[in-house]
C-alpha cells in the first residue's frame, strides 16, 4: 500500500518541502490553545483569554487567502519569509505585553494572526507543480491530510505539556520558532516553487467562484463539525464523570481519519470526484445521526471512530475538486479560501457548542456536527461542475 507514498516522495525536493511545511503548520494547532493557558493562567479569568485567542483565530482566518493571492503574484518565498517574521514578532510582543495590558497581547495576537504561515496550502501548490503524473496527486493530497492529522494531533498536546509543565510562556515560544524555521526554511526550496505570475503580465485569472463557493461553505460546515466536536466531547466526558476520556475519543476520531486517508492515497484517483465527495459526506451524516442518543463514552467513542474515516475522503476530495476548477496561477489563494471556511466554522462551531451546553447538556449540543454535517452534504449533493482532465502541470 505504500508504494504509491513512495513513489511521490522519491519525487526530487519533495521530502524537504513536506518536512518543513509540516513544522510550518504546527503553530495552527498549538498558537489557540497556548493563548487559552496562557493568559488564563496568568489573569485567572477565561474571559480575557477567549477574547484574545478569538482575535486571533478571527485575523489569521482571513488574511490566510491574502497570503495565498500574495504567494501566486510575488511566489511562495518572499510571502514566507515575511510570514514567519510577522508571526514570531506578534508572539513576543503578546508575551511582552500579557502582564501589562490586554490590548497589548490582543495586538500581538493581530500580528501573529496575520502572519500565521499558510504552508499547508503552498505545498499543495507545489505538489501540483512538480508531479507530472496527475494520477499521483491524490497520493500527495492524502499524504498532506494525514500530516495535518499528525500536527493536530501533537500541537494541542505539545502545547500543554510545555505551558503547564515547563514554563507557561515556552508553548507559544516554541510555536514561533516551529513557525520561523518551518516557513523560511520553505521559503529557500526555491526549485520546487510553483511558478507565479506577476501583475505586469496582464490581469488575472478569475476564481471561478460558482465552483470554488460551495467548497468554501463544505469547508465551513466541516470546521463547524470539528470545533463543536472538541467542546461537545469535554462536556459529555465531564458530565459521564470522567473528563480524562476526551483525549482518548477526540484521538480515535483523528485516527479514523488518519488511517481513512493512508488507504485511500494508496488508490488510484476516481474518474467522478463528485461522486466520492457525495458519497464520503453522506457517510459522515450517517454516522454522527446517532451521537445525541450515545448512553456512555465507549459508544460515543464508537460513533467518533466511525464518522473519522469519512473525514479524509472528504477533505481530500475537496482538495482535489479545488485543484481540478480554478486556474493554476490562483491555486494557493483558492485554497487558503477553504482554509478560512473552515477556521470560521471552527471557531463558530466552539462557540455555539458552549451555549447548546450550558443551556441544555452535551448530549442535545450533538445536533451540531449533525446539522453541520447536512449541510456539507447538501453542498456535495447539489455541486455541479465540469471538471478537465489535467494531465500535465501547466507552465
């Protein structure tokens, strides 16, 4: 079965890129939650916390397709470099400043936030540009969805044992250091770069926006799914009497996707991508539909473990069908723009869990992700696209 990873990763320049852009990304899953022990631990209050993290969850979310317009006009290395700087300087002005003023930490979340290093997606653009073979792209795509599996899965837990355990400052410091070397160090694999298009040679592209919105508002009900999935499954552990078995079923639900999509990189690419996207979010539906009547945490376990190996075909699909509909010289923009769907889902997703939880109980707050999850579906039923064949990297 991993042959097919070993074929794409015999690909010259392609282990360095996937190395660093996967530090790159792993202050995205550690830079929330640090804000969060942090500047609770040191104020006492939760309050000034979320509001700080909020703002920077809000900043990063929406300048990630400006970084991603910026990468296809100017290429990925100058927009990396500054990325990482930015991001960095906006963690040490918000440890500077958490003592002092929470205007000060709010203002070094901005900066952070508008620096957060979109590597995830510049290597998907550079995994379009050096892979030839077509067919090989699902393989890389997969292979990007597992890391993200990977990175979100270490980032919350490296985080907490170096705030909680170590020093409270050293998470959000290590996150700004994973965040210079991963984005510079991307930044100087110049041959792998895609190439970019510069504004003197005429006006752009258009996205194609009929094609690219849907998928952007999939994206958006999947981070709804995964951010009421996390406060959902501390609430239902904490009420079940157990609040340590969070960590435990939120890992069975990565690791169902995790190994969703290891086998399906394995495979060859389907001829109907729509179909798959039907059929892998009408999956999801199915089994999250009975999560609000899950009596113990060993069924919600169950039910989390199952809905996983929906998630990967269906992100890995919609990479695909991005890659598949808008123009290669507007990739990186296209695909930060799901990115943001998502982090807004996520981030509304979070809160609208808290306030089902602490009017009803988590049980009813499990509508959510189904609710979610119908309208990701409705989105894949209803998509109509015509998708070309793309046999060769365009130059």
């Amino acid at each position: 079965m991993f042959s097919a990873y070993r074929t794409i990763l015999a690909t010259p320049g392609a282990p360095a890129f996937t190395t660093t852009g996967a530090l790159g990304r792993l202050p995205l899953s550690m830079t929330g939650l640090g804000i969060v022990l942090l500047v609770s631990g040191r104020t006492g209050d939760y309050a000034p916390a979320g509001l700080v993290m909020a703002v920077y969850v809000v900043t990063s979310a929406f300048f990630a397709p400006v970084q991603g317009r910026l990468a296809d006009r100017m290429g990925q290395a100058p927009v990396l470099v500054a990325a990482g700087a930015l991001f960095a300087s906006g963690i040490v002005i918000l440890l500077s400043t958490v003592d002092v003023t929470l205007w000060g930490a709010a203002a070094g979340a901005v900066i952070a936030g508008l620096g957060a290093p979109q590597t995830g997606n510049m290597v998907r653009a550079r995994w379009t540009h050096v892979l030839p073979d077509r067919s090989r792209l699902q393989t890389a795509f997969a292979l990007e969805a597992v890391l993200d599996e990977v990175v979100f899965i270490v980032g919350p837990v490296l985080v907490t044992i170096l705030t909680l355990s170590v020093l409270d400052w050293s998470g959000l410091a290590v996150a700004g250091v994973a965040a210079i070397v991963g984005a510079w160090g991307l930044a100087l694999q110049r041959s792998t770069q895609p190439r970019h298009r510069p504004q003197a040679d005429g006006p752009r592209e258009p996205l194609p926006w009929f094609l690219l919105g849907p998928l952007v508002v999939a994206a958006c009900g999947l981070g709804v799914l995964f951010g009421a999935a996390e406060v959902l499954v501390v609430a239902f552990t904490q009420e079940q009497g157990r609040p340590g078995a969070a960590g435990l079923v939120l890992a069975i639900f990565s690791a169902g996707s995790l190994a969703a999509g290891l086998v399906i990189g394995a495979q060859p690419p389907p001829a109907d991508p729509i179909r798959r996207l039907r059929l892998s979010t009408l999956g999801l539906l199915v089994f999250l539909a009975p999560l609000p009547f899950a009596p113990n945490i060993a069924l919600l376990a169950v039910g989390f473990g199952l809905a996983g190996l929906m998630l990967s075909p269906t992100l890995i699909t919609a990479v695909h069908l991005v890659e598949l509909t808008v123009p290669h010289s507007r990739l990186t923009e296209a695909l930060t723009w799901t990115t943001t769907g998502m982090s807004a889902g996520t981030a509304g997703g979070a809160a609208l869990a808290g306030l089902i939880v602490d009017r009803w109980s988590a049980s009813a707050g499990f509508v959510l992700p189904i609710v979610a999850a119908l309208m990701t579906t409705t989105v894949a039923m209803l998509y109509r696209a015509p998708l070309p064949r793309r046999d060769h990297v365009a130059s």
